[in-house]
C-alpha cells in the first residue's frame, strides 16, 4: 500500500485548467505518435496513448505536462512505451484512472506505478461510462502486441512484463459523435463488423508501416470497411521505421466521402 502512496506523491502536482471550447464542439489535440487529448462537448478531458515526454514529435511546450491542464480520463491501448508514455504520472497527478488492457493495469498496480482503484479492469467487448452515464467507452480489438518494458529505478534493470492484449477504442461523446482509436494494429477484416457496429465519425487511424498498417492498408480500412465522416492520420513519421506519409494515404484513399482532417503534432480541430 505504501508504495502506491509513494507513487503518486512523488508525481503529484496540481493541475491546470482545462482549455475553454464553444458549447457542443468536441475538441482534439493531436501531441504526435497515437497521443490525443479529447476535449468533449460537455467538457470532460480524455487523454489518450499519453506518449508525450519522451516523444520527439510533440512540440517542446506541450512537454510540461501542466499545459495539458484537468485530466478527467486516460486510455492507454497497450504496453508499448510510445504509448503508456506518461499515463502513471498522469493517472496520479490528477488522481484518475487509466482504462487499459486488463494484464496492463495488472502490471501497472503489481510494479506499484498506480494504485489499484487508479487501474480498473477491463477488457475487449466491454463498455464503461466512467465519466457518467452520456459518454460510453468501448474496448474493440487490435491486431499488435502489447509486452510491457519497465526499467527498475533501484537497479537499472530492463525487464519485460505482461501488457494485456492490445486494444482499439470506440468513444461515444455525449452529443452522439463518435471516435475510433484503432490503436497500433495490422488490417483485419473484423473491420467492417466494428465499421457496421459503431459506426464512427471519426477514426483515427494509424499510417506508419512497419509495427502498424502501411498508408495503403489504413486507406483500405477506412474506405472499405469503416466508412467514417472524417479520418486522422497518425503513427507515423516519429522513428525510422514509421516511413509511411499522410501524402501516401491520401493517394491511396482516393474518391472517398471520408473527409481526411491535416493535423500536425500540436495542432487542435474542433467538430
């Protein structure tokens, strides 16, 4: 118990305020690789993959955590560095839980990172409405991994621990409007079926290669299979490997009643 406590403490700071927005938007801000803040209409603040510190293609202001301001949520959709990144601190800065993969909250509480009712459990095919009962999040599948590298503090050892399965997330805000966070994953034809189930507006799709589906690949998905009103292009471009461009995706996508919103890491757009 005393560890969790511990935890926490050492990263506890208050928070800032949460970035004012018209009645009825829903407001993203894209910080590079699969981090997203979502503002939504009645307010709440979601962050998702919080990869932000260490990430080198946020902007160098969005690095202090505190311009983030109020945090109300925090989904991580696997173990991978480039995604958790900075959600322990987070979860216990602003004293909120992270919904991830069942096996990665279990790790997060077992390395004493974040206490227990910080790391709630769940899994694929559940839904949950923690920020009250008009904004539903749902846990969808992902086709990656999701191992769990953690370096002890105490002994600088590199270790590799349990991450769950990887996920995808479908977040219905409280005015309808839907996002899909695919999360990192190849294309798998169950696509369609979350496409037919959920139906999203937005999909943010990853576009790297390599460790995620090339421009090629996500373009099929979105056209063919999820059909959203609008699509972000992200995962990409941030290491060496993540070779695939926004200009390729475009090509690919072709005629499409899909509008592809440009983002760069740091930029915001409102629905």
């Amino acid at each position: 118990m005393w560890k969790f406590v511990a935890a926490c403490l050492v990263m506890l700071s208050a928070p800032g305020a949460a970035f004012a927005q018209g009645p009825g938007q829903t407001e993203l801000l894209w910080l590079g690789q699969s981090a997203m803040r979502i503002t939504t209409p009645g307010g709440k603040v979601i962050q998702l993959d919080p990869f932000i510190t260490q990430n080198p293609k946020t902007p160098a202001e969005w690095k202090d955590l505190d311009k983030l301001g109020h945090l109300d949520l925090i989904l991580v959709t696997h173990g991978h560095g480039d995604h958790v990144g900075d959600a322990p601190t987070l979860a216990c800065k602003h004293n909120v839980p992270i919904y991830a993969p069942a096996g990665l909250n279990d790790t997060f509480t077992a390395l004493g990172l974040v206490p227990a009712e910080l790391a709630p459990r769940m899994n694929k095919g559940g839904t949950v409405s923690p920020l009250g009962p008009d904004i539903k999040i749902s846990m969808t599948h992902a086709d990656h991994s999701s191992e769990f590298i953690y370096t002890d503090p105490q002994t600088n050892k590199r270790q590799v621990y349990v991450g769950g399965e990887p996920v995808g997330f479908i977040i219905e805000l409280e005015n309808g409007f839907k996002i899909y966070h695919m999360g990192d994953t190849d294309l798998f034809g169950d696509m369609r079926l979350i496409g037919e189930r959920y139906k999203p507006d937005l999909v943010l799709v990853p576009i790297g290669g390599h460790f995620v589906m090339n421009p090629t690949d996500a373009a099929y998905a979105v056209r063919e299979y999820l059909k959203p009103r609008y699509v972000i292009r992200v995962h990409y471009g941030t290491f060496p490997q993540l070779r695939g461009t926004p200009e390729e995706f475009k090509r690919a996508l072709g005629q499409s009643a899909t509008e592809v919103i440009v983002m760069n890491p740091g930029d915001k757009h409102r629905f």
